[in-house]
C-alpha cells in the first residue's frame, strides 16, 4: 500500500504490497515552515499507522538530519518528531533516510534540478566550493527496498550512493551532458556533513565506481 502520489510513490509501484505501508507522503520542501504543513502529515501519519497496523511501516526521512547547521530547521526537527513517533508507536517499521534524489520531474529546488535548469538556462549562480552532497537515483530506492525490505526489521538507514560528490563534479557531468557551460562565481562556502552506511547498503553499490554513477544520472534524466 502506497501513500503519496509524488515522485518517490510513483517509484515504488513496481514492489507496492499488500504487506507494507509505504508511507511516501508528506511535506517535500526542506524549507517549509508552516506549521499546517507539518501537522497535516503527522495526522496522516497517524491515521495510517492506527488503520493499518498489520503491515510494516517503510517511512521516508532525510539526511539532513545529520546536518548540524540544519538541527533547528522546522523541517528536521518535524522528521526527528516523526522517525520518534514510529519507533514508539510500530512494531514493525524500517527508517529510510535520504539522500539528493535525482529522477524525472520532481521538486525543481532539489540540487541536481536546480543546477540543471541554470545551466540550461544560461543563468548565474553562485558555487558553493566547500560543499559536497550525497546523490541517490530514484530507481534505487524501489530496488534497494525489492531486494532488502523484508530482512529490515526496526531499523532506520541511511540511503544515498555512499560518495560525497563536490558541486564542481556535478556540474561538470552535466555540462557534458547539455553541452552548455555553467555559468558561475566561487565563494568559499558550503556545508558538509558525513553519515555512516549501513552493510546492506554498502554491499547494494559495490563495484559501482563514482564517476560512472553520476554519469548514468545525467544520461537517464537530463
């Protein structure tokens, strides 16, 4: 059973199940501070969980939650109350955390969508040089759940192709890509935080090296 309809939901399609709760709804925009938009999913939380308590939980967070310069964000702290509320409440659950997700639509803030419409665009921005971000293919998510989701039990992972990608690499795979150059000013900015993977995880990317996971990003998206 699926909730949501955006573009995490509409991966998981192909693995939906009668005996999970893929709980793929809620607030999308890590900026948000509306207090509305927090409750509304809290209280859609909750009403899943209580009217479908026979099915294992799969929830989606992020891993901004690792981030010290977001630990008082509304948006952190709404997925920190959340993640505490199933872990209390559920018998059976598994945690994802996020990553950047790269796929088809979406969220046109996220990064990945973000640097490929300025580029395209042959629009400014500004660089981050000290920043580094953790990418994660859509299909993946669908994949890594297909082949894992029914040995996780009560966990909470970490999910992103475990590679710390500076900006500079991102963008230069895109500028290969379009064939259009970036147009950009440098500042010695940027966060960067590192988060710990579990095996299963480690084990699901082996063999794939950096390079050409960004690359298979850019052909299959852009």
């Amino acid at each position: 059973m699926i909730i949501g309809s955006g573009l995490i939901a509409n991966s998981l399609k192909s693995i939906d199940s009668q005996d999970h709760l893929f709980f793929a709804s809620g607030v999308s925009n890590s900026l948000e501070t509306r207090n509305s938009e927090f409750e509304r999913e809290f209280s859609l939380l909750k009403t899943m969980i209580e009217e479908n308590k026979e099915r294992k939980l799969v929830y989606f967070s992020t891993l901004s939650i690792h981030d010290q310069s977001k630990q008082n964000s509304p948006y952190v702290l709404h997925k920190k109350t959340l993640e505490d509320y199933i872990k209390n409440t559920c018998d059976h659950f598994l945690i994802l955390r996020i990553g950047n997700i790269v796929g088809k639509g979406g969220n046109p803030n996220t990064l990945f969508n973000f640097l490929t419409a300025q580029i395209s665009g042959n629009s400014e921005f500004t660089l981050h040089l000290k920043a580094r971000r953790l990418l994660l293919d859509i299909a993946d998510i669908s994949k890594f759940l297909g082949s894992h989701c029914l040995d996780m039990e009560n966990k909470t992972l970490n999910l992103a192709f475990p590679y710390y990608y500076d900006l500079k690499e991102i963008i230069n795979a895109i500028e290969e890509k379009t064939r259009m150059k970036a147009c950009f000013s440098e500042v010695e900015e940027g966060d960067f935080y590192k988060v710990g993977f579990d095996e299963s995880i480690e084990t699901f990317f082996s063999g794939i090296q950096p390079e050409d996971y960004l690359k298979t990003l850019t052909q299959k998206y852009i």
